[in-house]
C-alpha cells in the first residue's frame, strides 16, 4: 500500500470524474469490430402500437441507420439481436415473469408480440446478415453470439439499439466479463427515460465501456481502417 492518504473529497472527485469525464484507453480498430443492434424491432419502436414503445429509439433511428451503413462499408459485420418466441419461452429466466418492466397491471394483449423478432424495416437487415433471437436482456445469455464472434476474430463491440439501461447495457456488461472491448454509442442506444439513460452512460464509462457518440465513432473508424 502507498503511504499517500486520500480524503473523503479526494475520492469522490475521483469517482466523479471517472464517472463524467474519464474513458477507457483502447483503439477501436475496424478489422476487429462488430457492430451490434439491439432490439430495434417494431414492437419498441413503432410509435403507439404498444406500451413497450419507447419514443426515443424511434428518434434515433437516423443515427442507427447511419452507423450501419458505415460499418456495411468498412465490411465490419453488423449483427442484430431481438426477443420472439424461441423454444416456447422456457428459456427466459425463471424470475421474469414477476417484473414490473412487462406493465402486467394494464389491459393489454401482449400474446402476439415478440413472436418473430422482426426487425424495424427502416433498419432491415442484408440477408447475409445474422439475427439473434435472444430470451432475455443481455446478448450473450443462452445465445451463440460468442461463439460468432470468436469465429470472425472480433474483440472489440459496438452497441446500439434499445433499452440503454437494460439489454444494451446488460449486454455491455457481459462482453467486458468476456474480454471484449466494448464502444457504447451515447445517441445510438436509447431507453425510457432520459434520466436513467445518462445515468446508465456514466456506469458504463466508469467501468465498463468506451462511451462515444455515432460521429466519435465513425471518427475512430479513420484513424485504423
């Protein structure tokens, strides 16, 4: 142990900065980057046509869809995920149905969403394009995404798409637990509160992720490609 002592004041401003200001010291270089997209299907972002909609997700789209088109180009593979019906949903986690985030309380039929995990036509995929059909938040869990990845020699993920502070951000965690080097894109992920967004940002950064906007990014693409 050092013999410096550190104040009550000292490390707050340490953790403050860390949380606002400081960014993890990796390169983000294209041959070894996917693109990820989380959740962008209609059933989020289709504006009125469920609970679930989350009215930023439809704003970012621009941004998403720009982000791929990049990517399309640089050849760096861009991979989706969403939520259907997979294995007659008794591969979700065995807690999930006492969570609030589902709105149980309101008169709603839900029994037809989340069926195909189609994603939003505005960002349809290629058809060699690969969709993973996920049964809960985080992309690797009970998925083949890491086996993917490790099979097109990528290590490092970009992440976009929705629920910042849910899939997105489960999803973030789970790569960095894996060794990935994971970029987080600051307007291209989106939740349901603005609030609970930049608070899921600054975690991120702190210890997780390189946390970069869409033109940051792309502005990282030139300096490797």
């Amino acid at each position: 142990m050092g013999k410096r002592q550190f104040s009550e004041q000292d490390v707050l401003a340490l953790a403050q900065a860390a949380y606002e200001q400081d960014s993890a010291d990796f390169p983000v270089i294209v041959q070894k980057c996917a693109l990820i997209v989380i959740d962008m299907q209609d059933e989020f972002v289709k504006p009125h046509a469920s609970p679930y909609w989350v009215p930023e997700s439809t704003r970012i789209i621009p941004k998403v869809k720009g982000l791929i088109e990049k990517c399309r180009q640089l050849a760096i593979p861009v991979i989706y995920t969403a939520f259907a019906n997979t294995h007659n949903r008794l591969d979700r986690p065995k807690t999930s149905k006492f969570m609030p985030i589902g709105y149980p309380k309101i008169q709603f039929d839900s029994s037809k969403m989340f069926m195909d995990g189609k994603i939003c036509a505005e960002l349809k995929p290629l058809p060699n394009e690969i969709i993973i059909h996920k049964p809960s938040y985080g992309a690797f869990y009970d998925t083949s995404l890491d086996t993917i990845l490790n099979n097109q020699e990528k290590d490092t993920l970009i992440i976009s798409g929705t629920l910042t502070n849910f899939c997105c951000g489960t999803t973030a965690r789970q790569a960095y637990e894996r060794g990935y080097k994971v970029v987080f894109g600051s307007d291209v992920n989106a939740t349901d509160s603005p609030e609970m967004h930049e608070m899921e940002l600054k975690v991120l950064r702190k210890g997780f992720a390189r946390v970069l906007s869409a033109v940051e990014i792309m502005a990282e693409f030139e300096k490797t490609k």
